[in-house]
C-alpha cells in the first residue's frame, strides 16, 4: 500500500483491496501497547495506520481503500465516514441495524462493535481501511482492548443473520461492499478494479 501510495501519479487508478488477514494483532502508529492484554502465539504487527490495536483473521473482511482525496474531493473525516456508511448499508441489506458513532469511529449493532476503521493519509492519498467481522472467532478480542476501549463488546455479521440461506462468505460480502463503495464515491461499479 505504501509502495503504490508512494508512486502514485495524477493519473494513477484508485484501488479497493478486499482481503483476509491471518490472525494478527495490529496496532496503529500511535497505539499504546496496554491495550494489549495477552496477545499469546498471535503476532503484533505495529502498522502506519490510525487508531489503536484490533485483531485481524480469517472470516473478518478487510477493505483497503487507496484513494487519492484531492481528486475525489474528499477530506479524511468524510471519507471515514463513507467508509461506516458503505457497511451500515451493507448491513441493512442483511436486515441488519447499525449506526456510526461520533465518539468511536467504526460502526456498531447495539453496543458492540462490528466493524472498525484505521486510516493512513500520505501525499494526499489514503491506504488501510476498514475491517468487518464476518464469521471469523471472536475469541482473539479478549486478549486486547479493542480500539482502545476496555471492555468493548464485539459482534459478528454471522451473529446477526438469522436467515440461513443468506450467503455470509467473505468474498459474497466484499462483492456487496464493492458495489456500496462505488455507489456512495459516485463511480460505476465497472471503474473499480476486479476484486
């Protein structure tokens, strides 16, 4: 991401990266190590981007957006909040509720989180993103104060479905995901690249 942030031009292409992460610790550039209670085997991968320590692995949906703002006329604060917006969209269209918080970026069902958001802006242009929690295992959560807030209780996409037959799949999720970030950056589906 910074390899690509660092070569862009005015004309380079922004991207939208989907992936999964295998289980890791994170913590952000000026994340404080206390809120890493007991990280154990998992390994703790100090990164550039914003916000404090979150668990990255299998079955959480993670979408880097690596967009240049000043073309997109965006600000961070905006973007952070196309960002929630995309996922409380996608969530609704699993019959889920979910609403963004001033005090606590990310996006939330009830009290628990679902969602969280860690940001890097470098010569104008954005890379990490934001990471949803699918069906990956909750457990990792209580080795760590998630996002920096002591007993932050977390939920899972597959914990708020009740219908069985909805496809829950990372990549069945990031498809929808894609299509919410395009519509909401005022762009056709067709100018992302592939996921």
């Amino acid at each position: 991401m910074r390899r690509l942030t660092d070569s862009r031009g005015a004309e380079t292409d922004d991207e939208l990266w989907l992936l999964e992460h295998p289980p890791v610790f994170t913590l952000g550039q000026a994340g404080l190590a206390d809120h890493l209670l007991d990280p154990g085997p998992i390994p703790v991968v100090r990164c550039d981007r914003g916000g404090q320590v979150t668990y990255h692995g299998p079955g959480q949906l993670v979408a880097y957006l690596l967009l240049d703002l000043k073309r997109a006329r965006l600000g961070v604060k905006r973007l952070v909040q196309l960002l929630e917006q995309a996922v409380i969209e996608l969530l609704t269209d699993y019959g889920v509720e979910a609403r963004s918080r001033a005090d606590a970026p990310g996006v939330y069902v009830g009290d628990a989180k679902i969602a969280s958001v860690g940001l890097r802006v470098r010569h104008g242009c954005s890379y990490h993103g934001i990471a949803l929690n699918v069906d990956l295992d909750p457990a990792p959560f209580q080795r760590i104060n998630p996002c920096g807030y002591p007993g932050l209780a977390i939920t899972r996409l597959c914990d708020q479905v009740s219908d069985a037959a909805e496809d829950l799949g990372v990549k069945a999720v990031g498809d929808r995901l894609a299509q919410h970030l395009a519509s909401l950056l005022h762009r056709r589906q067709d100018r992302l690249p592939p996921l």
